[in-house]
C-alpha cells in the first residue's frame, strides 16, 4: 500500500487530499475535498503495512460493512470507501464539534453538566440500537457532539451488526475493548447484548462525576474477570455532594447482571433528563461495595452462565419499550378511565421491561397569569400529579417501571407529539374524547396525534360510548 499518492493537494479516486489531522497507530485520517459536496469530510485510511495489528485488518472491514448501513444525525454521513486492491479507505462526513474526551479530561463535572452530555449519548446509542448495531467500544475518544449538542458515534472497528457475521469475534478468542470501559458480558466473549453499551455509559457518567474511572485500566485477564466480581466503590464515596439521583443512575448502568441494568439506552436518557422523577432504592446512598456473599454468588454466575440465543437488537428493544399514556383525570371521565387502565395492565404484561409514563395535561389560563398565579399553578400541578400517582396505584407495578409527567400548553396534541419525539416513545396509548360536530370539522387531540406520532398510537373507546 503506498500511502505516499496521499499528501495535501493530491487527488485520488475523485478526491482532492487536504491536511492530515490526525496519526494513530491503528489509521491515518485526512481532510479531503469534492466536488459537489456540500459539507466537509475526511478519509480515513488504515495502516495495513507489513507487521500491523491484526485488529487494524478485521476493524477496519468492520467499519466499512457497517457505516454504509447507518443513517441519521449520531453517525458521520458515509460517502464513499475504497479496497484492498489499491488504497483501502473510507470516506465520511467530518464532524467539526468537541470530543467527549475533552469534557472528561475537566472531571470531575458538575451532576448537570454530566447529565446533559450523557443523556445526548444515550439517546445516539438508542439510535445506534434500532439501526441493528451495537458499537461495544464506546468511550469518551469516540464521541463527538454537534454544534447542536447531538452526540455522534465514531470508530465502529468492534462493532456487531445483528444481520452480518461477527468478524470480531470469529477472529479473536480473548476479550476484545477498550479496558476501563469493557462490560462483564464481554469479558465473558458475548457480544450480542446491547445493554454493554449501555455499561460502558455508566462508566463515563462515573468517569465525568468523579474524575476516575471505576474500574481502574486492568492490562491482564484476570484483571478483567475482577468486573464479573466486584461492582465499583460508590461515586458519592469520591464526591459526597454528588446528588443522590446521580448515583442511583450510575450505579444502575453498572450492575454486574445485564438484566439489572437499564433496559434500554433511551430509559436511561429519559431518566437523565427527568432527575427529579428517578425512584431512588438502595443504590442511591450505598456507600460500599457488596459483601462476599454476593461476590460469591455472582463467582458461581459465571460459571454457570451460558451463551444465549444471538438476537437482534431490535428484538430486545421490543420487549423494553416506552409507553406513553396521556390521560384526562377531570369529572365524568371514570369509564374511560378504567378502559385505558385495561389496555396498560394488558401492555405492561405483555413486556416486563416496559417504562410506562403517564402524562396529563395542564394548560394556563389568565388566573396563573395574575401576580398569584405561580401559586395556583403549582397547586394545580400538583394536584394532577397526585391523580396521575392515584390512577396509576390500580396497575400494582413495581416503582422503577412508572414515570409520571404533567404537560403544560395551550395545544395538546402539539405538546404530546413533542415530548414524544423528545423521549423515544414507542406506543402512545389515549383516549377517544366524545364527538361532536364541532370535533368532526376541526379533528380531535387522538386524530391528530394518530396522523402525526413517530410511533404506535392506541386509541382507547368505551363500548357504546357515541
């Protein structure tokens, strides 16, 4: 490979070749040129020399099976790759925004700032997720964020596409990450759980909140086996005035047990953006490890535990998904009522990870508008969270499953299809107000969030209701 075609001003394959921005020992990255291309790109070429990694040959056809198949904002705009045969490369978009690496670098941050980074990541990983693909190699080196604040996913070198071969794992038979961030699975030689994306996040909200990282960099195998063991010291040990909320979360993205984790990354960014409505356990004001009773037990785990059926990310996202329930508690509305209670008791059967939030709505009017009204209208506010709390006692499902909201605005529908697109909703379930013929010239809240939701929407009626 004779990487000397390649120096500022060069043309290649249609590319005009600008500055080299960065050196590594794994690829070299350049800034490149088109014609017609309305946004900037660089060309990444790998070092495949004489006596290179082996892990820069399989990563390098990884991310070029991959990245063609991505689309969306939290991934570089694929444009073109080359082969084998001459100059192997790929080119994509050039994000022009800060790296992760450079807040985590300022740690430890405060529990907001820590938020609001990692939140954006989560709702980029949940994106990756329903795109079939989980990155298993996430790390503040690999994220960038737009102007915008949208996080984007670099580097998909030991990535797992559910629908092509796993490259990663026919060619190495020893753990296969980034050491600090790698999740227990992993070290066990499964790749097939999107929820060790979601442990690497909880690594880097530990890593942003206290300035450490919360296993160390263990260079050995038996250093890595130490996360099938051990869960980390507490942050708040670290930081004490790290709020409770924040370790709660933390924490749950490290539990040893995939299945104690977060269920999916867009739960773990709804909570991140909704601190105050996080259900606080144990977790939150634990101050040490676990004990050898527990160590043993999770010693005996895995040894026990068996590789499972390889499927799809998508099939686990299906069995986690957010429900939206909107939900008017005013008089009159108790058949209703009790018919949605019906369908949600049926949905949250049907789907033990589900989350299930229930909103209402509360709009302003010119008595909240009065020098009183900040009063009134925290009074009202609480009131319908406190109907919402009510309501929803009737399910008898666990804390961690429900979250609770009161929507404020004068147009319903428009408020209801924003904060579903904001927090991943999967299924919004409503109900179908009476008609009129008012309501049938102008449409109802239901028709227009039916016609414009990005998810499922189920209209619930009552039986001989006009």
């Amino acid at each position: 490979m004779d990487l000397t075609k390649l120096h500022p001003g060069s043309e290649f394959d249609g590319f005009r070749v600008g500055e080299k921005i960065h050196e590594g020992g794994m690829a070299v990255l350049y800034r490149v040129e088109r014609e017609g291309a309305d946004f900037p790109m660089l060309m990444k070429v790998p070092r495949l020399e004489f006596g290179s990694h082996p892990g820069c040959y399989v990563g390098f056809e990884v991310e070029r099976m991959i990245l063609g198949t991505l689309s969306g904002p939290h991934v570089p705009r694929f444009v073109a790759r080359g082969s084998f045969e001459d100059i192997p490369y790929l080119v994509m978009e050039y994000i022009e925004g800060r790296l992760l690496h450079e807040y985590s670098d300022l740690a430890p941050l405060p529990a907001d700032e820590a938020a609001r980074l990692v939140a954006a990541l989560a709702t980029a990983v949940h994106d990756l997720h329903r795109q079939e693909v989980i990155h298993l190699d996430i790390k503040p080196a690999n994220v960038l964020y737009r102007q915008d604040g949208r996080a984007v996913l670099v580097d998909f070198g030991l990535a797992r596409h559910g629908h092509f071969p796993d490259l990663v794992e026919e060619e190495f038979h020893k753990p296969v990450g980034t050491s600090g961030y790698i999740s227990p699975e992993q070290v066990m030689g499964y790749r097939d759980d999107p929820r060790s994306d979601l442990f690497a996040l909880g690594v880097i909200l530990y890593q942003l909140c206290t300035g450490r990282l919360p296993f160390g960099k263990p260079a050995t195998l038996s250093g890595f086996r130490r996360r099938l063991l051990l869960d980390p010291l507490p942050p708040r040990c670290w930081v004490p005035d790290l709020p409770e909320w924040m370790q709660e979360i933390i924490l749950h993205c490290l539990e040893v047990e995939a299945e104690k984790r977060y269920a999916t990354a867009a739960q773990l960014a709804f909570d991140l953006t909704h601190p105050d409505h996080v259900p606080l356990t144990e977790r939150a004001t634990r101050h040490k490890r676990a004990g050898l009773p527990t160590i043993f037990r999770r010693w005996w785990r895995s040894l026990r535990t068996q590789p499972g059926n390889k499927a799809v990310p998508t099939s686990h996202l299906a069995q986690a998904p957010n429900i939206l329930v909107a939900l008017y508690t005013g008089v009159g509305q108790e058949k209703i009522l009790r018919a949605i209670l019906e369908v949600v008791r049926r949905a949250a059967a049907a789907d033990a990870n589900c989350r299930i939030i229930f909103v209402t709505m509360l709009e302003p009017d010119i008595s909240t508008e009065q020098d009183t009204g900040h009063e009134l209208l925290n009074s009202l506010y609480t009131r319908r969270l406190v109907e919402l709390h009510h309501w929803a006692a009737g399910l008898q499902l666990p804390a961690h499953r429900l979250r609770f909201h009161v929507l404020e605005g004068t147009n319903a529908a428009t408020v209801l299809l924003e904060y579903a697109r904001q927090n991943n909703v999967d299924q919004i379930i409503m109900g179908a107000r009476g008609s009129s013929g008012l309501r049938r010239i102008l449409g109802s809240v239901s028709s227009r969030v039916v016609a414009e939701a990005p998810c499922t929407v189920t209209v619930v009626r009552v039986p001989g209701s006009e």
